[in-house]
C-alpha cells in the first residue's frame, strides 16, 4: 500500500501560477525532461505571469534526480537566485505567451547578443520582424501600442528584457468563488477578452459574488493600450 504521506508531499504545489504540481514535475523529468527549458515546455510550470518564481524550486529537484536518481523528500529552493531568469552559462531567458497557441522566447548572453524563438501567427513573426529591423537590442525596442495578441505579447517580452516586468495581481487565484486562477484570466486577456463581460464568459470569473471585479479591471488596464 502506498504511503499516504508521500501521496500528499508529491500534490504539493510548485507552481501556482499554473496549478503545477510536484508529482507532475517529478513524472516529466522521468519521462526525459534534462533541462530547465525541456521541463517548461513539458509543464507550463515555471512560466506563468509572476515570471517564474517557483524556478528556484525546479532547478533542485531536477539537480538531484539527474545526478542520483531520486527526488529531495522535501521542496527545496536555490536561494542564490541563480536559476530563476538564467540558462546555461550566464544565459538569460525571458518568455511571452499564450500556452498552446503563441510563445516568444528570448536568450541573451552576457555579450549582448541575443536568439528569438517564435512559436506562433505570421502577425507575431511579422512584428518581430519589424522590430528587430529598427533596434539590434530587444531593450531598446518601443512598445507595440496595439491590443493585438502579438503586441501584448511582445511589450511583455520587452518589459521583462529591461527588467521592469511587474504583474499586478499578488494573489495567485483571481476569483476564489468559482476557483479561477490569475493566469487564467490574464490569458484570456491577451488571447482578445478585451472586457469585463468576455472575460466572464472565456473564464466564469466574476460570474458569483463580484468581489474579484477591481482585479479583473486591474488585469485588463495593465495588459491593454
């Protein structure tokens, strides 16, 4: 029989932005997740709108099972820092997107020079594009002032490239009524519900008590023109 104490230290949360849990972690790595990245794209854990806090807890559990073949008892973190924004060799990556639909993904190295990787519409490479034209730095890029899905996506990029990336919603489930979590709304946000009412029916938050309505607004006026 299994030991239930182990069952509940695995439903332990790792990334709440997007409800990861450290059981899932733990099976993508045995499934053959070997980096930082391989594990982001297997889980969506580590890239959610806080801009990837819950990083400093991945990065043992991954260390430990590649260099013995277990997982740490308990979530450990790396309190140096080192790995929340960073890949290998001093390599800085910085992350927009749409899960399943639209990802921009931007390595810097300490030189300067930077890789785009694109997944997503002809409008978002388009724009990209045009932006790498005008300025050979991403931090020097001005801000697309459209709603489109490519330039919210891109402005949040530029903004986590300067370092002045700031998500306004602490909390991590938005609406406690109906259990929405912030990410949630913040991707039907950029995904086009551009309102109140059609955040409402994309994601039945602020559909029971209306007390999550100041958030909602919060959300929509950070992500919007």
């Amino acid at each position: 029989m299994s030991n239930p104490n182990h069952r509940k230290k695995d439903s332990v949360i790792i990334c709440r932005c997007n409800n990861i849990s450290k059981a899932t972690i733990q099976q993508a790595i045995v499934d053959g997740c070997k980096t930082m990245n391989e594990i982001f794209d297997a889980t969506t854990a580590g890239v959610g709108p806080c801009g990837g806090s819950c990083r400093r807890k991945l990065q043992p559990i991954l260390d430990q099972y590649l260099s013995t073949g277990t997982f740490p008892e308990k979530v450990l973190e790396d309190k140096t820092g080192k790995n929340t924004m960073e890949g290998k060799d001093d390599t800085k990556i910085y992350r927009a997107e749409v899960v399943g639909r639209e990802l921009i993904e931007c390595e810097l190295d300490s030189s300067g020079e930077y890789a785009l990787r694109v997944i997503g519409s002809l409008a978002t490479l388009e724009l990209l594009r045009g932006l790498k034209a005008k300025k050979s730095n991403v931090a020097e890029w001005p801000l697309p002032a459209g709603n489109t899905e490519a330039e919210i996506l891109v402005r949040e990029l530029i903004h986590k490239v300067r370092g002045d990336w700031q998500f306004p919603i602490d909390d991590p489930e938005l609406c406690h009524c109906r259990a929405v979590p912030a990410f949630k709304v913040d991707q039907a946000i950029v995904a086009g519900a551009h309102t109140v009412e059609k955040v409402r029916r994309m994601t039945s938050a602020n559909t029971a008590c209306g007390t999550c309505l100041p958030d909602v607004e919060k959300l929509l006026k950070f992500r919007l023109c």
